[in-house]
C-alpha cells in the first residue's frame, strides 16, 4: 500500500530570482522574448525535477506563471478588456503584460487592470474584469505546451487551474447590473475543453482550485458548485478540487457531494477539519492532507504530525494522499541557499524544497515503518525541542513591558477637531497638499553602496557620506517639483519590513529568501522568532538631517506593527496578537524619538492592515481589535500638534471601515488609481472623519499619467471628500520607478493639485 504525495504549486521566481531579472530585461528592451522564454522554460524544467528529486509523485504543471495566474487564466479563457486592443485568437504575451502593468515592449500603452491581495496573503494578483459583452473562448494553449513539456521530460503532471467559480469570484463586474454568476454558463464550456485537451495529452490528474470555499459564500454562489461541477464531469481523468488558507465549515457538506474524485485540504490553518472531512466524505474519494505549512518558514514537528496521520492512513488506505497545505509560492525556495544563516535558527526552518523532503519523509514513515526514517525522525526531533527551549525566543524584560500596557496608552489626548486646528496653526499647509508616500528610485549606485558597506568594502562613515548625499539629492529635487510635505527617500532602506526587522531584536535575516508579491517584484520577508524589543532609534539621524536641508515639513517614515506582523514569516508559538503588541511598543519610543528631534509629521505605515483580515467574518472583530490597538499604541504617545499618517495598500475598505476610523491616524493616503476612484465610496458613506490622500498615480506601472489624468481623479475625489480633508499623493512609494518617470509624474501631480486650489480659490487656513 502505497501514499501518494503531490504539490500544488512551487515558488516559480528562481532560487536567484532569474525570472524576475530575465522580465525586466525583456521590459527594458535588453533582450527578446525568446530569451525571457528560455529562461522561463529551464526554470521550470529545474523546478520539475527538484520535486520529482524530493519524492513528489504528481508534478504541477500550470503553476509557473511571467506575472500572475490568475491572468493567465483570464487569458487562457480570453477574458480580455476591450481597451487592450485584443480582437480574439491567441492572447499574446506582451497583451498580458499590457494588462498587468499597463505597458510592454509591443502594443498600445493603456490602464492597467486593477490588482489587489490574493485572499489574506503579500502575493498580489491581476483582477479580471468582466463587462456585459464579455465573451469566453480558449485563447492561449500554454498549460498545454507546459504540460507536453514536462511530460518530455519525463514527470507525472498534475495539470493546475484556477476553478471557473473561484475564477469569477475574484473578478470585478464593470457593467452597471451584471451579476458574475450570470457568466458562469458562458464560462463552463471553455473549462470543459480545457479538460478534453488534456485528457487528450494522457492526464490523470487535474488540480482545480476552489479556494473561495473557505469563505463566506452567497447562497446563489454555493448552489453555482454542483451544477457547474455536474457538467465539468470527465471520465477520462480524474479531479483534485484543491481548498486552502481555512476551513470548509458550512461549505464541507457541499464540497464532499461535488462530483470530483478527490478534495484538498488545509490541514495546518484548519487541522480539525481532516477529520470532518474523512467523515462525510463517499468511501471511494481521495482525501489530499494539506499537512506542511505552504505559508511559513518553520520546520515540521513530524512526530506530531505522523500522531495525526497514521490513524488516518489506517481509515482510508491509499486514498490519503500528502501535500503542502497550498502553493509553495510563498515561501522561499531553498534553505541551502542560506549557509550564512545562524546554525541554530537555520536549524528550526525548512523552505520549499525542504518542505517536500519532510512529505516524503512522512510517506516513507506510513509506508515502510519508523525505523527507515529513524534519522530523520530524531533530526527534526532535535530541531523542535530547540526551538522550544531556546533562551534566544523570551526575553522576560519585553513580557513585563506587554504586561503593562493599558488604555490610556493606546489614546491620543485630544479629539481629531482639537488636533486638526493645531496641526493646521503649525505646519501652514496648502488645501489639496502634495506629498508621497516614502520612497524614492533605489538607484544602482545606492544599492552598490548599501552591498559594499554589508560586505565590508566601504566603511560607515564613507558609507553614512553616501547615504547622504542621496538624501540631499531627494530633497533637492522634491523642492524643485514643488511638493509640500517631503521625504528623506529611504536610500539606507532595503525593505520597509526588513530595515525595521535588521534593528530589532528578536529577527533574523536570508540572503537568498526572496518570495513573489507580484510580477517581477519581490520581497525577502525577515524571520521573526523570538521577543521583540528595540534597542537603540533607528531612523532619528536621517530624519533629522534630511530635515536641516530644508523649510519644508519632512515625514517621518516608520512601518506599523500589523504590517511589520504580516509580511515577516512569524513565530507560531504565541498568538499573532502578543506579538503585534511586542512591535508596537519598539514602534512606539521609534515615534517619540522622532518627535522629540523635531520631526513634526510622522508616517505609520499600516499597507498590510487589511490583508490579514480573517476569510471568515465572524472572526472579524477579534482580529480588528487587536490590529487597531496596536497602532493606537504605536501612535499615540505624541502631542497634539504632531501629525499622524498612515498608509494603506490595495484593499477593499467597505467592510473595515469603522475600524480604519477607529485608528484615528490624522491622515490615512490609500491606493485608489487603479480602481478609478471607487474605493473611496467606502469614505464616503461612512461620512470618515479625518484626512484622506487618495493616490493619484499608479506607481505599479510605467506609464506616466498626465495632469488631466490626475486632475480628473482629484475631480472624482472631491466629489466625494471635502477638499479641506483632501491630499494629494502617489498611490505607494517610488523605489521600483526610476527618475525620469517619477520626476515627470510628480511634476503633474504638482500641477494637478496647484489646479484645484486655483479651482477651490485659494489655501487652507487654520481651524
């Protein structure tokens, strides 16, 4: 008898990020699309047999992605907005990346599709767009091709494809009255040649993705499952209806009757549902055990998990089948990568590869015995029981500080009325203030000067000399654009979680940790492992020169703690709430620090506040509780005369919206371009209090907007929002953009913003 192991998706960026590289080459014009192809096609071939080396039975294919899967699948499904140009057949790679990112080397340049968090994760994907005359057809043959392909090479595929429903569900209607679910009929039929196609090439297998059943669905959608998966029935291969990030709940009953041959699900969110599920589902489906964590870097307990295991393999046999609990995109891809990483921390983890070698090592276990992983076994014993007991993870000192935290703590002293008047006698500012949103272009020569001061080739001081000489640059050159409010650029800053998490204690670092967030950008999320405290200020000096070089107010710029929390790969030992509480202390003297040296205007940026919202809504308030009282703690330590921003990334804020008012942050700048607009109704039928800098300018694409793009956006927000209330910024920071580009856009935000003060007929006075 033997256990199946199978992958839903590996990290496709490369071990040295050689996707991303081989993309921005091909972006920039550097080389052709044969060669981003070439590259694509070896990293795939890499990743394939680094699965198949590890004991993976079922290889996915159609997980590799240039830029997103979900785009893929809009293309593969020819779901193509009408302003890209596309007049049917085959949806071509330079109109997805049209999509995307609103430009490629080929094509006319045109708005982006909007993009925004997949489910509670950092990874970002392309939304589809749907319109009344949207129609469906099979207009790209790549998973067909990657499936030959890897079959050439001799793997077992597993073909994956994101469900029709899931597929709908995660796309945006832009006719007045269309209802998604209405497509789903127009829909199907192209699913079910995609199945013949395959079924066609010899597979066995299909991985269809329905991660929306872990949601809180509508019923119409619910009811949508057993008549499209009735008609999506293959004889020819079989289907592996894959769910993760939570717990069926109410939907387990509904997904046990769908006409599939197996069911995936996510045993490290939702452990208890392995059991549910073995009880209701029919004797004759494959239960897939979603049993190593596809989302964290830690090392699996196997003796635990093989205590929940072996009982099921006893009640079900072969029809157990092991995987991660979701794609291991988001994770990094090797931890050997890493032989610079401290010995004991680099013991307590395990990366994507790794991941695959602790599955195979617990079929062997079920399949062979104990004593033929008996190594293994006693290895990841060791590793456990390190962790545990390690002096490095508590420090008694930051327990006893959590523990006297208290209400008054988490208040500012006086109402936002009192503090807008006094803020407004102070900084002088004019209606419609320009500012952005902390970073500017990471230029080559900063990024050689932060490696050679790692590396030890250019000391501090020359190293300091450098980092400000780009600071006083910055600022030059926002003074000659005419912003109001400045920032100090964050030359020194690698990331805005990572640079926090290298001066706090209780973080460890990779090199090579990179993970996707979208397209070709990255992110090497810190490890955060132990107790966190802050052991000297950590932006104070740069603040504080970039402020000596001018009259202007200039930001301080500072990550909130939720954020600091969601993009690090955290602890799993304590609550996520005892830990954001940690951060927000050490953010907290950061604040004060700055006040007290004189910076007037201080940014918390909270971008990841709302992607970690819980899928499920009754686990809602819990989770904006303690979110919200973290920032309140972090910011409310300052006089009413210093002004609190914070900074939100793409998120849909209908939902959230008493508990972003109930941050109490004096201005709150959202990402709202892409969306035309649209987010901020959530700000407005709440009737929001304080100040809103809605972005004005996609900095996730290339193309630069004009001033009447910007003005007719600032027109749309002040129909919305008192302009007294209105700022004027970019959509999120500028490090990825280069100079030309941001120096013209500004250059019209400037202009646009000058435009509606002429307009509204003159500057805000204090109130």
């Amino acid at each position: 008898m033997m256990t199946t192991t199978h992958n839903l998706g590996f990290p496709r960026i490369g071990a040295q990020r050689e996707l991303k590289f081989a993309l921005e080459r091909y972006w920039r014009g550097e080389s052709d699309l044969a060669a981003l192809e070439e590259t694509a096609a070896e990293l795939r071939r890499h990743h394939w047999q680094a699965q198949a080396e590890r004991g993976i039975d079922l290889i996915p294919v159609g997980d590799f992605s240039l830029y997103d899967q979900v785009l893929d699948t809009a293309a593969m499904v020819g779901c193509v907005p009408p302003r890209f140009g596309w007049e049917g057949g085959v949806v071509d790679t330079d109109t997805m990346f049209r999509m995307a990112r609103g430009q490629a080397p080929s094509g006319k340049p045109a708005h982006a599709c909007e993009m925004t968090k997949w489910f509670d994760t950092n990874y970002h994907y392309i939304v589809p767009e749907f319109h009344a005359d949207t129609r469906f057809s099979l207009a790209a043959d790549t998973l067909f091709a990657q499936v030959r392909e890897a079959q050439a090479q001799g793997h077992r595929v597993k073909p994956v494809l994101l469900g029709p429903l899931s597929f709908l569900w995660l796309g945006k209607s832009k006719s007045v009255g269309l209802d998604r679910l209405d497509l789903l009929d127009a829909l199907i039929p192209v699913y079910g040649e995609i199945l013949n196609r395959l079924a066609v090439l010899g597979v066995e297998w299909v991985q269809i993705d329905e991660p929306i059943l872990v949601l809180d669905l509508p019923q119409p959608w619910r009811q949508a499952f057993e008549s499209a998966y009735n008609r999506l029935q293959q004889r020819r291969l079989k289907l592996m209806l894959a769910t993760y990030f939570g717990a069926l709940e109410d939907n387990l009953q509904l997904a046990c009757t769908l006409p599939v041959a197996g069911i995936h699900v996510d045993a490290v969110t939702a452990p208890g549902q392995l059991d549910l599920l073995v009880s209701h589902c029919p004797g004759y489906k494959v239960i897939s055990a979603g049993i190593v964590d596809g989302r964290n870097v830690w090392r699996s307990d196997l003796d635990a998990l093989l205590e929940v295991l072996t009982p099921l393999r006893e009640r079900l046999g072969e029809r157990l089948w092991l995987a991660p609990s979701c794609s291991l995109l988001h994770v990094p891809v090797d931890l050997d990568q890493e032989p610079e990483l401290d010995d004991e921390i680099r013991g307590w983890l395990a990366f994507a590869t790794q991941k695959l070698t602790e599955l195979d090592t617990l079929r062997r276990a079920l399949d062979d015995g104990l004593d033929g992983v008996a190594a293994e076994l006693a290895a990841a014993r060791v590793a456990t029981e390190s962790r545990r007991v390690s002096p490095r993870i508590h420090d008694p000192a930051v327990r006893q500080r959590c523990a006297g935290v208290d209400d008054d703590m988490t208040h500012r002293r006086s109402p936002y009325g009192e503090r807008r008047r006094q803020q407004r006698a102070l900084l002088k500012l004019p209606l419609f203030p320009t500012t952005t949103i902390g970073s500017f272009p990471q230029t080559d020569g900063i990024r050689a000067s932060r490696r050679d001061f790692r590396q030890g080739s250019l000391d501090e001081a020359r190293y300091v000399a450098a980092m400000k000489r780009e600071i006083a640059s910055c600022i030059e050159k926002q003074e000659r654009i005419g912003l109001d409010v400045l920032v100090h650029g964050e030359p020194e800053r690698n990331d805005m979680v990572e640079y926090f998490g290298e001066q706090l204690d209780g973080f460890a670092f990779t090199r090579h940790g990179w993970v996707q967030s979208y397209g070709s950008r990255c992110v090497k999320p810190p490890i955060l492992y132990g107790d966190i405290s802050r052991p000297r200020p950590m932006t104070v000096d740069w603040a504080s020169y970039a402020q000596s070089l001018t009259q202007r107010p200039v930001k301080g710029m500072l990550t909130g703690p939720v954020t600091m929390l969601n993009w690090s790969f955290v602890r799993d030992d304590q609550p996520r709430e005892q830990t954001a509480l940690q951060l927000a202390l050490a953010i907290r003297d950061e604040v004060r620090d700055l006040e007290a040296a004189g910076i007037r205007i201080i940014q918390i940026d909270e971008a990841a506040l709302r992607e970690k919202l819980p899928l499920r809504k009754a686990a809602w308030p819990r989770y904006l509780e303690w979110a919200v009282r973290a920032f309140r703690l972090c910011s409310s330590g300052v006089d009413d005369a210093t002004q609190i921003h914070t900074h939100m990334c793409y998120s849909e804020f209908n939902d959230i919206i008493e508990a972003i008012a109930a941050m109490d942050s004096d201005v709150i700048t959202i990402e709202t371009s892409r969306s035309d607009m649209e987010l901020l109704e959530a700000f407005v039928d709440f009737r929001y209090p304080n100040e809103i800098g809605p972005g004005v300018y996609d900095i996730h694409s290339p193309n630069v907007p004009t001033v009447a793009e910007m003005t007719v956006l600032l027109e749309k927000a002040a129909m919305l929002i008192p302009v007294e209330r209105l700022w004027v910024n970019p959509d999120c920071g500028l490090k990825t953009r280069g100079w030309p580009e941001v120096t013209q856009a500004l250059e019209n935000m400037v202009a646009a913003a000058r435009a509606m003060r002429q307009r509204e007929g003159g500057r805000r006075v204090a109130s």
